[in-house]
C-alpha cells in the first residue's frame, strides 16, 4: 500500500497558460512603458489641461541616455515584483487521496479527506465543508471549475455541483431576530470588516462565528447566514 509520500499527487493553482503570460508579459509590460515614460511625460507636460503635473514634471526634467533606462528597469523591476505577488497570492491546492494541503502568502495548512464531507465551487470560490457543515475552506481558485471537479473526484472526494446548504442562508441584517445576540454583534464587525476589506478579521470573525453555530459567506460587503448542521 503506498505511503501519504507516495500516492498521486494532483495540483491546481494558477494555469500554465496565466502563468507563462505573467511571467513574460508583466516585466515586458513594465519595461517597455518604464522606456516610454520620459518621453510620454515630456509630452503631457506641455499639455495645459492635465492634473497633477508635478511627478510628470520631475520625470521630465531628467537628462541623459541613461534616463530611458533606468526606467526601463524600474518597469521592468516592478513587472517582476508583480509576479512574485500575483503567485504568492495564488491558492495553491496539491491533492492527494488523504489530504488537502494549501498555500497562500507562504502560508501552509492542510485538511485530511476523513473530515471532507462536501467540496464544491461557489463562483470562484472553493469551498470544502466538514461534517457539520464548517467551511474548513473558502477561497478563489484561478483554475476552471470543471478542472477543480475533476481532480476533486479523482482523488475520492465527495464533489458536489453546489452548496448542499444554500437554501438555507439568510440575508443579515444588523439585529436579525432569528440570530442571537452574540453572532449578531460578531456579523456587524465582520461587516465593518469587509467594508475595509482586512482579510485577516475577516477569516477570524467568521470562524467566531462558526463557533456559536452559525455558517456565514458574504458577496461583496452584503452577509448571509445559515445554523450548522449537525451530523
């Protein structure tokens, strides 16, 4: 019988495609448009009408042969530094039949196949859900749906076409009767929370929320609740 170290491995994270485009694309992206800068702001600075003429004047009141490149390179360092943080930013799912293990902003974590009851996509979002319907994932796949659905159930796994429990969320509000008061106060600093946009109490708040047992998954800055289900 194979060993964890042995058994197939699949991984989706960002297609070869996106990748190779990013990989090239963004340091000549950056590159080129560092190279056309002195010339475009020399230019834009001659036109009345243009805001904020400050940096564009600095930029043009650089001389020499060496000014084109230097801001070539420039582009070109910043074409690079986006690709670093566009693969760092990228969940990366390496499945095999027993375990999930993720990365994310050199984070790393896993998920044994004993406690997956449910994996299915929301949109863009993964999601795998345990036996009492915690969301022990929710995050964006740059792969296909399809793609995810196939490697999913390939490894065993109990793929489902969508949320088993979307008919029973609710739209929150701010005082919801049907939620107790703790949750309530949990889900107005979560949406406080996705109004700015921090991430990390996001992911926090929710599992707090869970705690008290209650699922929560958001579209934009709007919330909708379910109870867990016990199983």
């Amino acid at each position: 019988m194979p060993t964890e170290a042995e058994e197939p491995t699949t991984q989706l994270w960002l297609p070869l495609a996106d990748r190779l485009v990013l990989l090239i694309g963004a340091p000549l992206l950056g590159g080129g448009l560092g190279l056309l800068l002195p010339s475009l702001a020399d230019w834009l600075t001659g036109l009345p009408w243009v805001p904020m003429r400050g940096p564009f004047e600095l930029v043009a009141s650089f001389e020499g042969r060496w000014v084109g490149s230097a801001f070539g390179g420039l582009g070109l360092l910043a074409g690079l530094v986006l690709v670093v943080v566009a693969f760092a930013t990228s969940l990366k799912v390496t499945l095999t039949d027993s375990r999930v293990e993720l990365e994310k902003n050199d984070t790393r974590w896993g998920i044994d196949r004993a406690v997956v009851d449910a994996v299915f996509m929301d949109g863009k979002r993964l999601v795998i859900l345990d036996r009492e319907s915690r969301q022990l994932l929710r995050d964006t796949s740059e792969e296909k749906p399809a793609d995810v659905a196939r490697a999913f159930a390939a490894h065993g796994y109990p793929w489902a076409e969508a949320d088993p429990y979307a008919e029973l969320y609710r739209r929150w509000v701010p005082g919801t009767p049907e939620v107790p008061g703790a949750v309530n106060a949990l889900l107005k600093a979560r949406e406080v929370a996705l109004e700015k946009k921090a991430s990390a109490d996001i992911a926090e708040l929710r599992e707090e929320v869970e705690k008290l047992g209650f699922a929560v998954r958001d579209e934009a800055t709007r919330q909708y609740w379910r109870p867990l289900v016990r199983s």
